[in-house]
C-alpha cells in the first residue's frame, strides 16, 4: 500500500516553541516578546485550532520582510482612569500587545473589581481563546474581542466588508468542572480554516463561503477570492459588526473593511482589540460562584442526549481534551507544512523543527 502524499508527523510542544522563539529572535523579535508569540501559537496548535498555530509564521515573516510589521515595537500602555487604559501596539506583532493588555485589565480587575483596556495599531494576535486563558487562569472572568480584515458581506450585501472577528469569553471552574471558554468566529467557519485547508491540499464544506461569483464552493482558493458566509444570517453578521464597534471604532484603530488581513503585504494591519477582565466574587462569595459553575457545568455536560450523541460537551472542553492529547503525543503536521516551516528556517539560519521519533 502507497504512503500518503502528505503523511503526519508530529512535533513535540517544547521543540515547537523553541523552533518559533528561535526564528521570530532571528528575524529581529525581543528575547522578551518572542516567547509570547510562542506561546500563542503553540497553545493553538495544543487546542486544534492549526489555523491560528505555529503554520502562520511564514506568513508574519513575509510581513515582516514586507516592511509591514515591525518586529522590533515594543506596546505601549496608557492609563485612562484607574479601571480603563489603552495599549498601543506600534504596528507589531499583535500577541505581545494583546498579553500586556489583558494583563493591565487584570491588575485592575484585582484592586478594582473590573479592569478594560482597549488596543490600537496592532496585528493578528492568533487565537483568542489564549488571551481568555491567560484570565482564567489567573482567576479571573474576560471578554476578548478584535477586528479583523475584510472577509465576509454585511447580510444583504455581496461584497467582503467585515472580518471574521472572534468573540471570545471565559470564566474559570468550579471544584468539578471545566473552565468556560468560548472562542468562535461570526461565520460559519473561521477563515484560518480555509487557508489550513489550502495548505494541506483538501476540500472545505460547501456552506462555508462562496467564490467570487457568488456560488457555493469546495475549493479553498477560489473560497478566499469570494466571500465567507456569515453563520446564522443576519445575526452573524450583526455579531462581525459589534467586533468592529469595539475593537476598531472605539479604540482609534482600523474599522469599516479597512483593517488589512496577516496575508496581505500592502501596509500595516492596524488592527483593533478589546478586553476585559472581571473578578468572579463581585456578587457572590469566591466559593459561592466556584460550586454555581459546578452546577452549571454538571447540568450542561449532563443534559439528556439527542439520539446518536454519545457525549455533551462544555465550551472549550474538547480544545481542553485535545490539549491533553497532544501534551503526550506530540502536536500533529502534514509534510508540506513542515517543508515550508524549515524553508524559512534556512532563509534566518536556524535549525530545522525537531520532529519526534516514528
């Protein structure tokens, strides 16, 4: 029987970071900054949102060699009142700026009950859900929003106008439960989806975008030349709409299809973001609100089943579950992803990816 054309190989998640900390301090990245980047990342990668993992450094590389990101810009954060303050990202990369601002809404949440911090001229941050994370794993509840490039029409419309911005939010668990992490696109799919689909050489669903005539496709490419399809119609598209509301209008960012996306190198993303962290017992005692997401969580995962359903998960407890997985067994690439991560490690002369044993 033939090998596949493009086998799995899997990485290991330490080798994975360090193969990206190496390349992004080649490629002129603080010794600082470089393993936020990281982390975002490969925390992707962990969950099994590949769109948003290490697989996009190519693309932040040629932005960088493009003259559209700095590598070298340091967030800036200005205090506003003592629970708001705002973070200039200086047109780098958007993890770092994000990290320092859901971690000055956290500091304020911690004095003050509640702490938000609006982000401007910024980049691609990866996936949402590790800036949620990183308050939930603090103690901590947040929402997490950004504006994105041009990728899906308003409902009604036939033209790109919105992103596909996540909106994204979580709360840590009880005793007995999972943390709630919610981290979803305002379209069907997200469109990270569509580009993993192209790299890997595979068919996407049909109702996920339309080409550029305005007809259903299964072809990746000619699914980026159309548009997204916006989930839930009208409410989808309300959803992409509120995303720019608050991460470009009212930051002073980029809004209104004028955010420029991780792929295109004509000038800078100046992208917008919003967080928000809050402290869990405002209203209830800590203990109080840790037993009510218990009840929560045991009620949602134990709800009686649809026939053919064999479990009922929590938000974010399959990413969770995933996470654990790829913790023992390595984070899983295709060849041609490999062959283009150790192409642009020749290009800054650094050591290929270190793949785990067969």
């Amino acid at each position: 029987m033939a090998a596949p054309a493009n086998p799995i190989l899997r990485v290991g998640h330490e080798n994975a970071h360090a193969f990206v900390v190496a390349m992004l301090e080649a490629s002129g990245v603080s010794s600082k900054n470089a393993p936020i980047i990281a982390n975002g990342l490969v925390q992707a990668d962990l969950r099994g949102v590949e769109s948003h993992g290490v697989n996009r450094i190519p693309s932040y590389l040629a932005r960088i060699r493009n003259d559209v990101l700095d590598p070298k810009a340091e967030p800036t954060l200005t205090e506003v009142t003592p629970v708001v303050a705002q973070v200039d990202g200086h047109n780098g990369f958007g993890f770092p700026a994000a990290h320092l601002g859901m971690g000055a809404a956290i500091d304020m949440a911690r004095t003050f009950g509640i702490g938000m911090v609006s982000v401007k001229h910024s980049n691609h941050f990866g996936m949402s859900a590790w800036i949620v994370r990183q308050a939930v794993d603090a103690g901590f509840l947040s929402l997490v929003f950004t504006n994105s490039s041009p990728a899906l029409p308003v409902y009604g419309g036939k033209s790109q106008l919105m992103g596909v911005s996540p909106i994204a939010c979580g709360a840590p668990s009880g005793e007995n439960s999972k943390p709630f992490i919610l981290d979803m696109a305002p379209s069907v799919a997200a469109r990270g989806k569509i580009y993993k689909a192209l790299r890997r050489q595979e068919k996407i669903p049909s109702d996920w975008a339309l080409d550029s005539h305005g007809n259903p496709t299964d072809d990746p490419q000619e699914a980026l030349r159309g548009v997204m399809l916006p989930m839930g119609g009208p409410k989808g598209s309300a959803l992409a709409i509120m995303m720019d509301v608050f991460s470009g209008v009212l930051s002073g960012s980029a809004f209104a299809g004028a955010v420029t996306g991780p792929y295109d190198m004509s000038k800078p993303g100046d992208v917008g973001h919003f967080f928000v962290a809050i402290k869990p017992d405002l209203f209830v005692s800590l203990q109080d609100f840790k037993e009510r997401m218990d009840v929560l969580y045991q009620r949602v995962v134990g709800s009686e089943k649809m026939p053919g359903v064999e479990r009922i998960y929590f938000p974010g407890e399959i990413e969770q579950l995933t996470e654990e997985k790829r913790l023992k067994e390595g984070i899983p690439y295709v060849q041609d992803e490999i062959d283009a991560l150790n192409a642009e490690a020749e290009k800054l002369g650094v050591a290929k990816i270190r793949l785990m044993p067969n």
